[in-house]
C-alpha cells in the first residue's frame, strides 16, 4: 500500500512538472565528458568529444530536428532556389561574438570558403560542389553551386560548418593561434577554463541572440577515465548526465532504475552510427558472396541487441540507417536462420578454411559481441579465430587490409551521399585508412548509382536512385551489416528538453533547463 | 618410493592439497565428456543466477554462457599454461645454472649477471610488454610465463651444483677422465633434483596466477575460456552477477592453494632431515 501510494506520488508529480512546464532560468549542469578531448577548437577537430563540448560554444547556420528537417540557428531564414542551385541564407543580425565583436555574413564566408576548406576534410568534400560563397550584405549568405548537390542543406551542421571568428583567424596560422585554447564563438555558452585531466567549465552567454535563451548558468564537464567510477559518480549525484556510450552497457539497466532517472536513445539521428563486419572481398572464404550471405542468415542480430545493448537500437536491415534520409526496407531481408547459412556454406563448398575475426577494441560490450559473433559462426560450421588486439593495431589490419572480418561503427551524416557511399564505391578503394571501402567492393552499377544519388534533384528521383542501390548490395552483403546503434544518454528526469534535436547534446544545452 | 609415500602422507595438508588436485585434474580431463558443448555456446537467457535450473548450476554469463561448463574448460587452459610454462622455464633455468655452478669464473659472472637482469625487472610488467608485443595467444603466454620465471631456477641450481661440485665422488670422476657434460648430467644433476621439483610444483601454482592475471587485464588467448578471462569478463557486471567472478576466483584460489600444499609436502617428503621436529 505504501508502495502504491508512493507511485501514486510520483505520478502526481509527473503531472504537476508536465503542468508547469514554464522553463526556469539558473543551474549548473553536471555533465561527463569521455574521452577527454583533444582540443575546444571545433574548426580544427572534430571528434566526438570535442563537438560534444564545443557544440555549445560554437555554432552553424542551422541545426536539425529528428526528421532531419532543418531548423534555424544562425540563420533565421533560408531560401533554395527551384533548379537547386542557390541557397540564401538571411541571418540574425544581433549576433555577437563571445569577446563582444560583432558577428556578420563575413565570418560566414570565411568560415566556409577559406578556413574550413583547408581544416575540415569531410566538408572539403561537399563543398567539391560549391561555385561561389558571397555575402551581399551583412546579413545574408548567398552558396551557388556548380551542379544539384543533393545533401547540401545538410551539411550546415555545427560539427560539419562551425562558423570561426573571422576577426582572430583572419591571416594568422590556423593551427598555432593561441586563441585556439580559448574558443570564441557565438553560441549560448562562453568557455571558462579546462583543468586537464579534470573539468571543463562553460558559463552562459548574457548577450545570446535568441531572447531568455539559455536557461543554465553554467556547464560543467566531468572528466573521469574509468568507465565504473562514472557510473558510481552518476549514482552518488556528482554528475546529473551521462551523454551515450559514457557508461558499460551492462550499468544502463542498472542506472535507469535510480530513482529521478532518464533516459534517452534520441539525438543520434543525424551521425546515425550503424555497426557491420568488414568482410575481406579480396580474398579468403569472404571473397564468395555465397559465404558472405551465410554470415548474414548466421548471426542472431536480435540476441545481440537485447544482452549487449539492452534492447536499444535496431537490428540493421540496409547499409543505409533507418534515421537516415531514403532509407528502404524493400530490400532482401535476412533474419536469423542457421539452416540456411548451412546450406549456402555447402552450395559453395565451404572447406573448414579458418577466418580471422578483429573485434573493436573499445570495451567489454564490443569484446563480448565478438564472442557472442564467433560462438553464431562456430555453429554454422565457420571456423573463426579471434584475433587480439589493441586500438593501433585494429586500424593498421584495417587499413592494410590484414583481415577477414572485423567489427566496426560508421556515421552516416543524415544523407547517403554524406555518410553511405563512402563504403562502396570503388574510388574508395585505397590502402592506409580504415575509413573508405576497406572491404574491396567493386561494381560499377553502385559507383553509378552513388554519383547520380549525389547530383540528382528531387526527393523522388534521389529515393529512386538510392532504392536500387540498397537492393544490389543487400543481396551482394559486401559488409555484414549489424545494428543501427542506440547510445542512451541517461539523465535526471528533473533536466528538461536536454534532447531536443538529432545532433542530441551536441548543441542541446542551448533549450535545456533544471526544474527545481 | 614406499619411504617417500608414508613421509608425503604424514603432512595432511598436502594430502589435501593432492586431493583437490587430482578432482582439478579429473574434471580438466573430463571436460569434454561432462560438456559436449563448446562452453561459448549461449544455452541459456543472459544473467541466469545459480541453482534456478538443474542443468546449469552455477548460471549463465553476461552471454547466457555456462558458467559450469567455463570452469570445466578453464581447468584445462590452466593446467596446460601452468606445466608447460614451468617445463620451459626448467629447460631455461637448468643449463644455465648448471653450466654457471660447474664451470664458475667468467662463465658463472656472465650467466649470473645475465638472470639479475632478468630478476630485476618485475615479473608481471615484463610478463604484459612481452604478450602485448607477441600478440595474446597460447604460445605467447606461455613463452611469456617462462620467461618471466626462469631466474630463481637457475640460481638455485647453481647453488646446489656449486656445493656438490666439491664433493669427492666429483673430483673422482673428473680424475677418471669423464667428459664434463656426462659428469653434470650423469654426477651432479641428479643430486639436485627434489629442490627442483619442490620449486617447479611452486612454480605451476604461480603460473596460474600469471596465466589468470594476464587473462583478467584481456591479455589472454581470445580463443580460450580462461578463469582469469572469466573473472575478468565479469568485473564490469560485478554488482549485478557476483556468481560470475566468485566462482572461477574460487577455483584458482583452491587450485593454487593445493599447488602449493604438494610443494610443501613434496619438501617434507624429500629432504626428510630438514623436515620439522615433532611431527
């Protein structure tokens, strides 16, 4: 009866907070930040720790919602012309800088044209596309592109186009400038200090463009190396956020049963992280699409994501996420159905050749899911042997090609012109990174149907296009696909509208606020 | 043989400890029978605890594994690194004491100056750099573990050659003519043997702690189910499942602690005179 009356309690509070849903000003957000970044300056890195951070500091023109739509940041307004050629911008125009200089269309085309393209490799890709960047008055961006470019309105992300002050990079060297130790942007927190090794401080940005906005007076950045302690440093309640993938999954049960406690697969959206099994197409037993097949209908995917990730995420049908933009799941499909791998390892004459299996090394979760892989394989009758090793030494196989399968994750940036191609095209095809099409896949139907997705215009013709593709390489399986991942960003339930977008708490920090 | 039973016998503890090792060793060889599985195998829902069904005991891992059958198996991988590694480690540690002892002079500086650069650097860190290096795999370790372990080998035989190499029967047989090598293998060697033996049982037991450590930080075999992979496995989920680590803790613990009792029997048993007054 107490019991009932206590969750009689708790409901009527729930109630009560949903009632009351006035945002409220004041707080200080305890968050952990792992691995600790290498550098604040979100022009220069790009990891994910750093856009995690300096996500909040720095800005773009746009952020986007879970659909993927667009939404405004910088830019209030935008405008795409019908041919798909020209994107105008129109920015707020009360911008400022965190030193107090003024903020305007020149830092933008700066930022885009000239600093970016020499520091942010996967932008200089897009940008491949780009004729002119201008800014005929202070307060709107005119981007002209030579031919349609499909992904375009989503490359202006703020970990994809963080726009820099034009006013301290402007004719020095990018890399030494001092002031990259004091990022200065124009986003709704300002940097304080970071104390290697233990915290970094963000305080509210007073002079934020957007009225009221934001609610916290301070971020503080928790940097604590063991994956246990900041489990315990979550339940003591030294921290009240853990951002996803900063605790063992085997503690997220655990943690979300505390009381006052949250949680969230939301905000992964837009990098949409999709895990698969590099499978060598060189060479060895993986080189037969039949062998290839046989591991999809091998592997008990569904397993996988309910002991190892707790049900969160999804079992990955197509190389392309199911958050991600023309996504299909009219494609072969294949389920979990040893019987079958059987029959198609005896249709090609399988001979006991053994197969080296790399697992990532990131953590108990991916060592225990390439156990789980190998132990579905055994099964099937594919000899595999694990193959010890550390993060160096998994990216030099990987890269020199020294394997048979090997786990990985990728991100797909909301487009498969941004995020999916990369893996199957055969332009890709290189020693020396473990990044690009790493497998060996050729077919030049896919090289096709990559390059015209990219350029076609039209939402229709670019589905069309990007259907075809998903068919030809669910049935030629060139990697084995895995899940669609699910990072659960655990929170106290008292954080409100932390998760308000794809990118998550990347810029999330700008709606948030504390009830009290 | 009778003499060294009934002196062995009168140190209950070793029997004991003889006791528990003949079951490890049994179950290590009955793995196979007892389990037809592989002990990899998912049989059962993830985090089943002990005693909730007949056919798995001792529950299920984090994958739903057979924490009964592992502890079968990861006998075997014990037992195995354990007395390989400690046979390298003699085969090490044995010539090079013997040739130190018997020759002495420049031979016995070199040799000597050699096993204290080994002795100096810890075990166990030296243990991880070389399996790190080598990659994790059985041969890795177990050539890793011997490495590590030759030193006090070769120093004790070199102390029990140097003391015998004095004896007259020696000088007789280098009198005779006899070849030195037949002197130390046939003369010398023999007389050392039960400290040798009284150190390698010692020296199994330590492997198994090395084997198990190296295992518990991932620097196992990733092909082997190891009770040090398995205590390791189960550090992170150790508030949710204790049955995971506290079971194959416990079997090294037993296992190690009747290594160690034999040794102590064995000593009794061999050097009756050192044996303690009283008993």
């Amino acid at each position: 009866m107490l019991k009932r009356l206590a969750s009689m309690a708790a409901i009527l509070a729930v109630a009560a907070g949903t009632a009351s849903a006035e945002p409220v000003s004041g707080g200080r957000a305890n968050v952990v930040i792992q691995p600790e970044p290498p550098s604040l300056m979100l022009g220069l890195v790009q990891n994910g720790p750093t856009q995690m951070v300096a996500g909040n500091i720095y800005e773009s023109l746009l952020r986007y919602d879970e659909n993927l739509e667009p939404q405004p940041q910088l830019a209030k307004s935008w405008d795409i012309a019908e041919d798909g050629l020209t994107y105008t911008f129109h920015l707020y125009d009360n911008v400022k800088w965190h030193d107090g200089e003024p903020f305007s269309a020149d830092d933008v085309v700066f930022s885009a044209d000239i600093f970016l393209r020499e520091s942010h490799a996967r932008l200089r890709n897009s940008l491949k596309y780009v004729e002119s960047i201008t800014a005929p008055d202070a307060n709107t961006v005119v981007f002209k592109l030579k031919e349609p470019f499909g992904p375009f309105i989503g490359i202006f992300e703020g970990g994809t186009m963080p726009i820099v002050p034009k006013h301290i990079y402007e004719g020095t060297d990018y890399k030494t400038n001092p002031a990259n130790n004091t990022p200065i942007g124009t986003g709704p927190f300002k940097f304080v200090e970071w104390v290697k090794g233990s915290h970094i401080l963000l305080k509210k940005n007073e002079d934020y463009y957007v009225d009221g906005l934001p609610y916290l007076d301070e971020i503080y950045w928790h940097i604590i190396p063991d994956a246990a302690s900041r489990a315990v440093a979550f339940e003591t309640g030294v921290v009240d956020i853990l951002p996803g993938g900063s605790v063992e999954n085997f503690d997220v049960g655990r943690l979300t049963e505390l009381e006052n406690t949250c949680v969230t697969d939301k905000g992964w959206e837009f990098i949409g992280p999709l895990s698969w099994l590099w499978l060598n197409n060189n060479e060895g037993p993986t080189a037969d699409k039949r062998f290839r097949q046989a591991v999809m209908y091998a592997m008990d995917r569904e397993f996988a994501k309910d002991a190892l990730w707790n049900g969160l995420g999804k079992v990955a049908t197509s190389p392309v996420s199911s958050s991600t933009r023309f996504y299909t799941d009219d494609v072969t499909k294949y389920d979990y159905n040893p019987e079958k791998a059987k029959e198609l390892l005896a249709e090609m004459g399988y001979d006991g050749t053994p197969v080296r299996l790399l697992p990532l090394p990131y953590g108990e979760t991916w060592q225990r899911w390439a156990e789980a892989i190998k132990q579905n394989l055994e099964e099937v009758g594919i000899k595999v042997d694990m193959v010890a090793t550390d993060v160096a030494g998994w990216n030099q196989k990987i890269s020199e090609w020294d394997y048979d399968m090997a786990f990985t994750y990728l991100y797909q940036y909301g487009d498969p012109a941004l995020g999916v191609g990369r893996t199957y095209i055969s332009s890709n095809i290189a020693k020396g990174s473990p990044w690009n099409n790493v497998e060996g896949y050729k077919n030049p139907k896919i090289d096709e149907l990559f390059a015209a997705g990219a350029t076609a215009v039209g939402k229709d013709a670019r589905q069309k296009i990007y259907t075809e593709a998903q068919q030809i390489l669910t049935e030629d399986v060139p990697v084995a696909w895995l899940l669609e991942l699910g990072f659960p960003t655990i929170y106290r339930c008292n954080v409100k509208d932390l998760v308000t977008t794809a990118i998550g708490i990347n810029d999330g920090f700008r709606d948030a606020y504390i009830e009290k | 043989m009778r003499d060294f039973w009934s002196r062995f016998k009168r140190n209950r503890g070793a029997v004991a400890g003889l006791a528990i090792l003949v079951i490890v060793v049994a179950v290590a060889a009955l793995a196979p029978v007892l389990f037809p599985q592989s002990p990899w195998k998912m049989v059962q829902r993830p985090f089943l605890p002990p005693l909730t069904m007949d056919a798995l005991p001792l529950g299920t891992d984090a994958l739903g594994r057979n924490v009964l059958s592992g502890l079968a198996y990861g006998a075997q991988v014990s037992l195995l690194i354990g007395l390989v590694s400690t046979v390298v480690s003699l085969l090490i540690g044995i010539p090079i004491g013997a040739l130190a002892g018997y020759f002495g002079g420049w031979v016995d500086d070199g040799l000597m100056r050699f096993t204290e650069f080994f002795q100096t650097v810890p075990n166990f860190a030296l243990a991880i750099v070389l399996v790190a290096i080598f990659e994790p795999s059985v041969q890795s370790i177990i050539g890793a573990i011997a490495i590590v372990s030759w030193p006090p080998v070769a120093r004790l035989v070199r102390g029990e050659v140097l003391s015998l190499r004095s004896r007259e029967y020696v000088e007789a047989a280098i009198l005779s003519g006899q070849k030195n090598s037949t002197i130390i293998l046939r003369q010398i060697l023999p007389n050392t043997l039960s400290p040798i033996i009284v150190l390698a049982s010692l020296m199994v037991a330590t492997a198994i702690l090395l084997e198990s450590s190296l295992s518990f930080l991932g620097l196992g075999d990733p092909n082997l189910m190891s009770w040090g992979y398995m205590i390791g496995a189960a550090r992170t989920v150790i508030r949710q499942a204790w049955w995971l680590s506290f079971f194959p803790g416990f079997a090294i613990l037993m296992t190690v602690l009747a290594l160690n009792l034999i040794g102590e029997g064995l000593n009794d048993a061999l050097n009756p005179r050192l044996s303690r007054k009283g008993k």
